[in-house]
C-alpha cells in the first residue's frame, strides 16, 4: 500500500498531507463538470485528497510487485500531491493485452544487449519514469525560482523580517533532503521496474547513480553555487593565481618527493572536476587526484602521513587552479551522500578543504620566508 504523510505541524516548511488507499478524513470526489471548472489556481491552492475507492488506487494496493514509498517529506508544497502521483504511476506496472504483467525478459528482448541507463529510460515501458523525472525537474526549477523571488523581496524589505520563517531551500539541508527524499523513491520503483528488476545488487547500484546523474544534469544551473559562491569563487582562483611562484620548497617538499609526472596526473585529475555535474563524480575527482599523491609519497618511500600529503595537495592545488573551486567544494559538501563520505574519502575531503583554507590564508610566515620576500613575489604577479 502506497502511503505518505504530512510534516509536523510546527514545521516551518509548508506542507500538504497526501494518502493513497486510505484517508482519515473522506471527502465527497467532485463530478466532471466540477472538475472542469476549477481553475488551475484553486487547484494548487487546495489539492484534493483521493478517495480510498479509486481504480488507481485499487490496482496499486493489489500489486505485490510494487515497493512502499513510506513517509512522504519531499513534496511540501501546495502542488506536492501532484508530484506523488507521478511517483506512483512510474511505480505502477504495466500489463500486456492478455493482462499478465510485463516482465524482463519481454522488454529485454526489444533493446540491445547490455543496455545502457539512457537506452533503458528511452524505452517506451519506462515512459512514466521518464515523466517523474521531468515533472520533478520543472516543479524544482519553478519553486527554487519562486523562492528566490521571495527571498529578494524580504530583503529589500525592512519591515516584515521579524517573525518570518525559513522556506524551502533556505534551511540546512531543505534542497538536499527534498532531492535524495525523492531519488529514493524514484529508486524504488526503478528497481521494481522490469527493465531493472532482474539487475544485481551492484548493477542496479549503478542505475541508481545514473539516474542520479540524470536529475542533476537537469538541475545543476540551479542547486550549483550562487552569487556569493561566485565571488568567493574569484577570489579563490586570483588568490592562487598570485601564488603560481611558489616551488616545492617553499612547502618543505623533499626532493625524494618530487615527482613531476605524477604531479601532471594529479593536476589532470583535479582539472576534470568541471566537467562532472553529479556530486558523486566531483567527488571521485577529488579522490583520484589525492590517490596518485600518496602513490608518489608510496614511492618515493614516506609513509605518506598527513604532514607529507596535505604540502603535496597544496602544491597540486596552486598549479592547477581550477575555477570555481569553491563552488565545487560546497556542492560535493552539500549534495553528496554521507554513506560516501566516510572514512578514507572523508579523510581525503577534510585534507582537500584544509588545503584551500590554508591557501586563502598563507603568508609569509606560513612560508619561513622573509615579509620583502614575499612582498616581491606577489608584486610580481
């Protein structure tokens, strides 16, 4: 049985309960003509809760096949029953004319061997899926842009800040939680979908991502920085840019330690990290370039410590000096999943923050070089 529950009261985000299969509260389902004449606003303003005897309702509570979304915190707007409903249709199965339920093997046979997440999403059986996905995207997109709207309203304002509060997307966690709230639901219908639910654990793990991938390429431009980021983001990358002089020894790099063709590696790593827009692949960007580093600390004999990897990490940052390096690092903060973001890569990541923190801040005497030293060097630049 499908169901899903309101937020809190006291919640400071609006919220509208929603229910499939039962209602604690049965209201009389309005006739056609009812339905035509109320206007789009009066539908979003009050959403309607279904009725336990609907035929949508029904077919869902009798398919055993169908995976139960449980509490519904995602959609905590006035139109979020509509967003349910779409989980609950891309959950649905579908039947053959004869009406036995499609299986894998009859959708299977249709696509290429070793179909990709894309060839599967495009197939025609995926079509509900598809427009879940879609639907989230827009609704997203238009409630970060009402919000924003809000947002600038009240700070042009002086009079009405006290005693407002928090809307979605501006308290600690809102976007985050509301996206993987959703995904996660999305996941579940993913794996009870035919084209996936033959999928092993480790092969549906990896449709999960790219439908993870697929939601964030849709709403990067959006959940990816903002105008603060950016200018933080400027002074990051000028800050670095003053600091290309800066050699090995300046960060008490031993020679043992230096390895120019691993440095290139390490920097064509870090490079690529604007070139993904899924938290997940930013991060392994990050990750990858800190693994050639302790390679080279490996091989050159360290026992590749702390004290020797963050000066090598700095170095590595300051010769690559990616743009919007900041931004990067707060949305892999922000939007990457914590499961992942633990022990070694949390390690790595802590080490990766330090390092511009330390950049932002270093000095001469960060250095143990002389103030007309260091004045000289970053007059030059």
């Amino acid at each position: 049985v499908f169901t899903s529950s309101s937020e809190p009261k006291d919640s400071p985000i609006e919220s509208h309960s929603t229910s499939i299969g039962k209602t604690k509260d049965k209201k009389k389902v309005p006739d056609s003509k009812e339905k035509r004449s109320r206007s789009l606003s009066s539908r979003e303003d009050k959403p309607t809760s279904h009725s336990s005897s609907s035929s949508g309702s029904d077919s869902m509570a009798t398919c055993p096949t169908t995976p139960t979304l449980g509490r519904n915190k995602t959609y905590i707007a006035s139109d979020g029953r509509r967003m349910s409903e779409m989980i609950v249709r891309a959950a649905r199965p579908q039947r053959l004319d004869t009406g036995r339920l499609l299986t894998s093997s009859d959708l299977l046979d249709s696509l290429p061997p070793n179909p990709s997440f894309e060839a599967r999403l495009n197939h025609s059986s995926a079509r509900q899926l598809r427009i879940a996905l879609d639907e989230f995207t827009l609704w997203f997109t238009k409630k970060a842009g009402r919000e924003e709207k809000e947002k600038e309203k009240r700070e042009s304002s002086t009079d009405g800040l006290m005693g407002i509060a928090p809307t979605y997307g501006e308290g600690p966690g809102g976007e985050r939680e509301v996206i993987f709230a959703f995904l996660e639901r999305m996941g579940q219908s993913l794996s009870a979908h035919p084209l996936w639910d033959s999928l092993d654990n480790f092969d549906l793990g990896k449709a999960k991502d790219d439908m993870q991938k697929y939601l964030f390429s849709k709403i990067f431009p959006i959940v990816f920085g903002t105008e603060e980021m950016v200018q933080r983001d400027k002074a990051v990358f000028n800050r670095i840019g003053r600091l290309r002089w800066l050699q090995p020894h300046h960060l008490d790099i031993p020679l043992t330690q230096q390895n120019e063709e691993l440095w290139g590696k390490a920097v064509a790593e870090l490079n690529t990290i604007n070139e993904f827009v899924s938290p997940k692949e930013k991060l392994m960007a990050i990750l990858n370039c800190c693994h050639i580093l302790i390679y080279l600390l490996q091989e050159s004999g360290s026992p590749a410590g702390a004290d020797d990897f963050i000066p090598q990490l700095i170095y590595t940052i300051i010769r690559t000096n990616p743009p919007r390096l900041h931004s990067n690092i707060a949305y892999v903060s922000r939007f990457c999943e914590s499961e992942i973001l633990v022990m070694e890569n949390a390690c790595f990541f802590t080490h990766m923050l330090f390092s511009v923190s330390f950049i932002e801040l270093i000095s001469a005497t960060s250095l143990n070089i002389s103030p007309e030293e260091w004045a000289r060097h970053m007059n030059s630049t």
